[in-house]
C-alpha cells in the first residue's frame, strides 16, 4: 500500500487525528442547579459528546447574548435572575457547541409560593382610567376597584411599562375583601416599584399622611411624609405603635423598596439602603378593606405612579428577597 512519506498511522490528514488526538468540536453540555437559579446557587456544568480535545471554555449566554466564561461551580449573579434563558456552549480550538438546555429563575408566582397573596404590575389593569388592577396570583380578594370619580389615570408608564397614575387629590382603588382574606400571619412583607412626583402632607404621624397602602382600620400604613423642601421620605408601621421605620426617597425618580415585619421588627429598604429595624408588636385587626393610593379616611392622596406591588402572607428568605430584587431592578430600571 502507498503511503505518503511522513505520514504514519497515527497522523491521518483526513480525520484531523494528531498522534491519536480526535481534534473535534465540542457537543452542547448539559447544566444543571441543585438550588435553582437563585443568587448565589452553582451552576454545575456537564460536558458534552463528543467532549472535543480538548475543551477550551464554556460561555454562558443570558438570553443569546454572551455574559463570557464561566467554569463549572460557577454562582448566579444578579444578571442571571433578569435573563428569560440562561445557556452554556462550549468552545475549543476547533469549533463552539450549540446551546446546553435552558435555565430561568423560577419567577415570582413559585419563588414567593403559597405566601404570597397580591401581585399587581403592568398587567391586569382595565379601564382608562383605570376601573380595576386584577392580582396576578389569581386570589379575587386581593384585586382592586375603584369608582368612577376615584379611578387613577393610564398613559405614564415606568421603563415602558403601564403604571397607573393616582393624581393626589381623589384617586384611590380598595381591595375586593377584608384585609383578613390576604394578611392573616403575624409576619408580612410589602415591596413595589414607585414613582412619586410629589409630597404635601407632614403630620404628627404617617399613618395621617398621603399612602401607598393602608386599611381602613388604621391597622397598617405604607406612607409618604413631606420635608417641606420638595422631597420626603417613605414610612411602614402598624397599628400597635406610633414609631415607624422610614428613609428618604426621590420625588420625580423611580425607585424600589420593600419593607416587613419578622414577628419581632418592622424593616425597610429603598434601593440598597436600609433602616434600622424598629420594634414593633404584630398587629392585632386585620378587620379592614385594604386601600392603595390614599390614607385610611381618605382624607390625604398619593401622588404618583405605582409600577407594580407585592403583599406577603410571611416574612420570605433572604434569597427569595434578593432574587426579586434583582428581577424588579432589571425589568423597571430601578436600583434594588
């Protein structure tokens, strides 16, 4: 048999075989996430076949776009919960592999799970103005109504997306039942995304000023407090005391915040600022109708728009609470 000279059995041209090494592209790996995709889980990255020789990298892609090397044990980032798709190719000198199989946060509705009993956003707002937000979770109790002189107006929107717009003088929207059909436990947790373009009231105490969120029971108050210089800050407490926790906010610029109680404590963050938890009892009636956009009497009015607002039935993790934050960052252009 003919042989070229120089070429012996173990350097086939033809089969890009180097002295026994297949030289091959890599197949598309296989990832998984013992912990689900959450800040600060791993990511364990399986090779896969053929391998390739040898492996080169491996690419993560947030959504098609190239986020750059990642190594196996890699943790999620804050990036990574925003993405609708996360995927890994691997790569070496001959060649990139297709994607891996996809992964995603679980999303709101399974990472809050059954604690969570109102979700409105962007989505399930009828009317213009606005007649009715409808709960994202599917609970009626927690959907919001508002007459016809009280409904807050549509076409302002927060990162492109539908906010409506309460106008400080008259709008509000009540919840469809009790406050006892969505805040039953002795620990809860509120977060959203606000815009606020101003601030009038200053009372001796928040739950008589303009609010995000109250009952007609005065039994809890998410609330806005002027400083008398066009700015103000925001306040949460509850019935059995006068002492809320509170910070500034900005007027005329959207921002994040959450705020909870842990069944010792009431707590409060806005963007990545935090208050200095305050003792404070849990609180007693739940009697009343939940209310947004005004305060218990309706006697002072929010005036701004509400992106979207979260209402727990519980205190979450640490990492439920991070995860949202990092989502409600990406998806409103907020810091959080």
């Amino acid at each position: 048999m003919f042989r070229r000279p120089g070429v012996g059995a173990g350097r086939r041209i033809g089969a890009r075989a180097i002295g026994g090494n297949n030289l091959l592209a890599p197949g598309a790996p296989t990832i998984s996430a013992a912990g689900g995709v959450s800040i600060g889980q791993a990511l364990t990255i399986a090779a896969g076949t053929p391998v390739g020789n040898p492996i080169g990298t491996y690419l993560l892609y947030r959504d098609g776009v190239s986020a750059g090397a990642v190594v196996s044990g890699y943790t999620y980032v804050a990036a990574d919960i925003a993405a609708a798709a996360l995927t890994v190719r691997a790569t070496n000198a001959i060649g990139t592999s297709v994607d891996s199989n996809a992964l995603a946060w679980a999303g709101i509705l399974s990472a809050f799970g059954s604690m969570l009993t109102c979700w409105d956003n962007e989505a399930g707002q009828t009317g213009s103005p606005v007649d009715a937000w409808v709960n994202q979770q599917t609970s009626a109790a927690a959907n919001w109504t508002a007459t016809l002189t009280t409904r807050p107006s549509t076409g302002r929107r927060i990162n492109s997306l539908a906010a409506p717009d309460f106008d400080g003088t008259n709008d509000k929207m009540v919840s469809a039942s009790s406050m006892t059909s969505f805040i039953v436990a002795t620990k809860m947790y509120f977060s959203g995304v606000l815009l606020i373009d101003a601030i009038t009231t200053n009372s001796a105490a928040y739950y008589f000023d303009e609010a995000l969120f109250t009952d007609s029971g005065q039994n809890i108050w998410i609330a806005f407090k002027s400083d008398g210089l066009g700015g103000g800050s925001i306040g949460f407490g509850m019935g059995p005391t006068l002492t809320p926790v509170e910070l500034p906010i900005p007027v005329g610029t959207p921002f994040w915040f959450e705020c909870w109680h842990d069944g010792t404590n009431i707590n409060l963050r806005v963007g990545t600022t935090a208050a200095t938890p305050v003792a404070c009892a849990p609180i007693g009636s739940r009697a009343g109708t939940g209310i947004i956009g005004a305060r218990y009497d309706s006697l002072a009015f929010m005036n701004g728009l509400i992106g979207t607002l979260i209402v727990c039935n519980d205190d979450p993790s640490a990492s439920v609470k991070a995860d949202s934050r990092a989502y409600h960052a990406a998806k409103w252009g907020v810091t959080a």
